[in-house]
C-alpha cells in the first residue's frame, strides 16, 4: 500500500470517476490512511468545490463509500466529514442539479438516517437544502458498448488485471470484503436496489484503474520484508523483558514507594544509599522508555501489516472468484462439448455401412470419363 501524500490524493481525486471500481479503491486507500482523516476531508472538500456539478455527486458517493466501510475501524471519517457536509449540500444546492441527482442526494440522506451513520435532526436539517422542486433536464442516453468487445470477452475470459476491472459484479464482493455470494445480500446490493451509485456515462480508462488497483494491493515482498522486521520486534525480545523482570524492587514495586518515603531521613544520612537508588531508578527509567518506544513502533507495524493483509486477502478473494468463473464456464463449455459430441456420434451410428451395400454397377460398364466424352 502506497504511503499518504497530499498531491497523490489530489490526483486520485482528479482520476476519480463515477465506477464502482475508482471508488471504492480510493475509498480504500482512504480507509488504508484513516490516521490522516482531517486531512483527507480539508482537501476531498477543496477538490469538491472546484469540480463540475456532474462530478460533486461522484464526490459524494466517494464520501458516502468512505463513511460506511469504516465505521468498524473508527469514526474518524464520521466526525471529520461531519464538519463539513453541511457546506457540501448548500454548496451543491446553489449548482441548481437536475430532479435525478436530486433523488440520488436525498438516497444517499435516507440511508445514512436508516443505519444511523447520522442523527436525524441532522439529516433532517441537510434535506432542507433540496426542498425546493428542480425542474427535469433531459436525461442523457448513453451510448451502448460495443458488441465485438463483449463477445470476444465472453468468448476468452481471462485472468487480467483488464478483466479484473471490467468485471463490475466481483470487483464490488472483493472490495467490500465478502464474496459474491454474500454480497448479494450485502450493503453493496442495496447500493445498486437504492440508487446510491449510478453507472458512469463516461468509461474510465482501465489503465487508470489498474494503476490504482495496482497500488492498492501491497506485493509479496513488501509483506515479507514487514514480516520479516517483525522478527527482531520488541515483544520478541526475551533478554529485555528478563532485564525488565529482574528489576530491583526498589524501582518496580510500587508499594515500595511508602517504604521510601519512610526511609527518607536514612537516605539523607547515607549519600552513597541515594546515589545507587538514583542510579537504579534513572537506568530503569531509560531502559522502560527505550522499550516503551520499540513497543509503540512494532504496534503501529503491526496495524500497518494487519491492512496489507487485509488488502492483499481482497485480491485473493478477487482472484479466487474469477478463477472460479472461468471453472464454471469452461465447465458449461465441456458440458456443451460432450453433448455435441454425442449427438455426432449418434449421427454418424444412423448413417448405412457402405461396405455392406449391394454393388450399383450390376455388371454393366463405368460411366465414361469427361476426357473420353470430348475426344469423339
């Protein structure tokens, strides 16, 4: 997973379409980064505002997509879109959108007040926005894909990232996390029942999106060199933590405080007592914090290597299900295959024995050939 810089989200904001697969990738990566919460709203909302009206609901859905999936990590997104929401409707209610974005607006509000991502008072004062009636513009019809595109794909399936891409149905299981028979079920279904996404007018560019899903899924060698890492970490560190155990309990007891503060008056008549009391005690101190901050590292190692797995497992489970599409198809096309064959065979069983049919000729002579014919 690519580390979080603020002129790499500008461009994947500047990138993101209306397609199911550019959103909920960056709204993956999004999650990925969730430390960086406030900065990633400021700048969603800058960008927000300099898009066109046609491109401020994909902003939203990327909003909506990123609010929902991680509710179970944290509610960093809550709060920090939370903040701003208000202003994104009333900026998008002086845009004047025509009735459909409208209903997809509203969608959007009855769903957040159905799951309870927001109060309702709240929502309710952000429907306030889109009270008034837009009049209908004229919808526009887009064009349909080209058919030689969808043969040839349904005639050669196969295992690339252009097909991982173009196939809509598993790319939404994967990236919410369950398979496609889940999903069906899932809250990604009722994404599509509620209107929440819509399809795209404008094809994104497959190079674009594999580039992106290409950054999202971390390689083997990056999870094995933070394996690997993990190895020398401070929770296997078994010499230390002795050191740590074997502390005096001057320094590791806590009740020993009262006992100190007893002994103080022998402290100050004995200096050299104090001194090898203070050394204890300054070395125990130095030692507690260097371990404290390789302990605070590995965890956060640990978090970071818990998201790659999680990304890489969705890739798995990705692949898995296209790999299980091709068995299924190739498995109807052997079926085919085998009753094709059969009614060959069954065919050429009915046709008659030619060695066994009487001789036509009876004796009389061949036919002449055309040579002969044109020689007289």
């Amino acid at each position: 997973m690519t580390a979080f810089a603020e002129d790499r989200l500008i461009k994947n904001l500047d990138e993101l379409t209306g397609s199911q697969q550019s959103i909920e990738t960056l709204s993956l990566w999004l999650i990925h980064h969730r430390r960086h919460s406030n900065v990633i709203v400021r700048i969603w909302f800058q960008e927000f505002r300099k898009a066109q009206p046609k491109k401020k609901l994909v902003f939203l859905y990327l909003a909506n997509d990123v609010i929902q999936n991680s509710k179970k990590k944290g509610n960093e997104f809550n709060q920090a879109f939370g903040e701003v929401l208000s202003r994104v409707f009333e900026n998008m209610q002086d845009e004047h959108m025509d009735s459909k974005t409208l209903k997809s607006i509203l969608r959007i509000l009855d769903v957040w007040q159905e799951r309870g991502v927001y109060d309702a008072d709240t929502i309710s004062s952000w429907k306030k926005y889109f009270k008034h009636p837009i009049p209908e513009r004229p919808p526009v019809v887009p064009s349909p894909p080209p058919k030689v595109r969808k043969e040839r794909h349904r005639k050669h399936p196969t295992l690339s990232l252009e097909n991982m891409v173009e196939d809509l149905g598993v790319a939404a299981a994967i990236m919410g996390g369950k398979s496609p028979s889940e999903s069906q079920n899932g809250p990604l279904k009722n994404h599509k029942d509620e209107e929440v996404l819509e399809p795209p007018e404008d094809s994104p560019s497959p190079e674009k999106l594999i580039e992106v899903l290409k950054k999202a899924i971390p390689s083997y060698d990056e999870m094995n060199a933070v394996m690997k890492g993990l190895e020398n970490s401070a929770t296997s560190d078994a010499a230390t933590r002795e050191r740590i155990a074997g502390l005096p309990a001057e320094v590791s007891d806590a009740s020993r405080i009262s006992t100190l503060q007893d002994d103080i008056d022998y402290l100050y008549a004995d200096q050299q007592q104090a001194k090898r009391l203070l050394e204890q005690v300054t070395n125990a101190m130095q030692l507690l914090t260097e371990y404290n901050a390789r302990l605070t590292a590995e965890m956060e190692t640990r978090k970071n290597l818990s998201s790659m797995l999680d990304s890489f497992l969705r890739s798995e489970r990705f692949k898995y299900a296209q790999c299980l599409k091709l068995y299924k198809e190739s498995q109807a096309k052997l079926v085919e295959m085998y009753s094709v064959k059969k009614e060959l065979t069954a065919h050429l069983q009915s046709l008659p024995d030619l060695s066994k049919l009487p001789q036509v000729t009876g004796g009389m002579k061949p036919l002449p050939s055309a040579v002969d014919l044109f020689s007289h």
